[in-house]
C-alpha cells in the first residue's frame, strides 16, 4: 500500500519541488520567502530559466527586475517571462564598460581578470562597449525588494556598492566566499548568511 501511495505522489508530484538554479539556489531561499506574490531583482539575469534563481518564483506569480548587458536576451525574456521588466545595462558605477563576450554566455563579463580566466574554458567572441549604470538609479521605482540576485562574474562588490540601502532586500544571493569582501560588506550591512552552495552565498537581513 505505502508502495502504491509513493507512486502516486510522485505522479502528482505532491512533495517534489522543482529547481531551476544552477546549484539549488531557489529551494534553499524558499522557507525565507513565504509571499505569493512578491518582487526580485536579478543582476546579471542570463537567461529566463535555465540557472535561474528567480525563475522559480516568476512561476508561483512573482515578477520584477531582470538585468543583462547581452541585448540577445530581451526576446527570451519577453516571451518567456512577460511580468518582468528587461532591463539592457551593465551595473556599477555609471558609465561605459567593455564586455566580454563568450560562446558560453553564462561567462560574460565586464571583469577584465574574470575574462582572463574564463578563456582557459570557453571562446571570447568578442568585446564591446556597453553602458553602465546603477543599482539605486535602475531600482529607482520599487519601494520593497524581497529578492535580490547577483551573478556578474567577478563584480559583485561594484554592483552591490551603488545600491540605494535604504531600501535594502530582504534575500541576497551572491557569488562569494564566506568570508569574502562582498560577505564582510553585507554584514555590515546588518546580514545573516543562510545558506552556501557550491557557487553562492545566501544572505537574510532580519526582521524585514
């Protein structure tokens, strides 16, 4: 009987949660984030589903901000994810930048170290230049950030510097070490880290 009761919740999936970020990144924030509908912002967004850690929400009926230099992106975004707003910009501290673009868009960067190593694995296409612009000026319209996501190859920090903190994310997931620059910058922003996957640090800021 316990047999048949198995197959059955397997078949309606009743207990199975499904995982759309690259290391499990969406599940481990989902106990923080009990909102049926709440909003996000995801810096260096990639792609609508795949290594997405918002994704998952997009699809319980959350929306909001999603950010990529790669103009490539939009369509998908569009067709895929019509709630959110597409934002074509690099972040940091306003003004141009030059992009590293690789046959594996997933190693794009703006970080000219970054871009160095990433060559040992993918192909540089190319470079271009791109516009930059900040974190406070793109999140300008939204009063409440449940979520803030950040995977910018090498510039998290930059990015992170030109938020507006008085409006601060309840969640952060960024690519950094425990004891990193960007981990000690956000406890002393009054954070708590929650969680670490094999790629990202996960952060609460308590009582918000």
């Amino acid at each position: 009987m316990s047999i048949i009761k198995s197959i059955v919740k397997l078949l309606l999936r009743k207990g199975v949660y499904d995982s759309y970020a690259q290391s499990g990144e969406d599940l481990v924030i989902r106990p923080f984030l009990s909102k049926k509908k709440g909003t996000y912002v995801d810096v260096g967004c990639y792609h609508p589903i795949p290594y997405s850690n918002t994704y998952r929400l997009y699809k319980t009926g959350w929306s909001g901000i999603v950010v990529d230099p790669n103009p490539n992106l939009k369509p998908l975004f569009s067709l895929f994810r019509p709630r959110d707003t597409f934002c074509n910009t690099a972040i940091g501290e306003p003004g141009e930048g030059e992009y590293f673009v690789f046959s594996d868009g997933a190693y794009n960067t703006l970080d000219k170290e970054s871009a160095k190593e990433y060559q040992k694995r993918t192909t540089l296409v190319k470079t271009v230049r791109v516009g930059i612009r900040s974190l406070a000026e793109v999140c300008k319209d939204i009063d409440n950030i449940d979520l803030m996501s950040v995977d910018v190859e090498g510039m998290d920090l930059q990015v992170l510097s030109t938020h507006d903190w008085s409006k601060p994310p309840r969640i952060i997931i960024v690519e950094a070490l425990q004891h990193s620059p960007v981990a000690v910058f956000l406890k002393e922003k009054g954070y708590t880290l929650v969680g670490l996957t094999h790629l990202n640090a996960i952060f609460l800021l308590p009582n918000v």
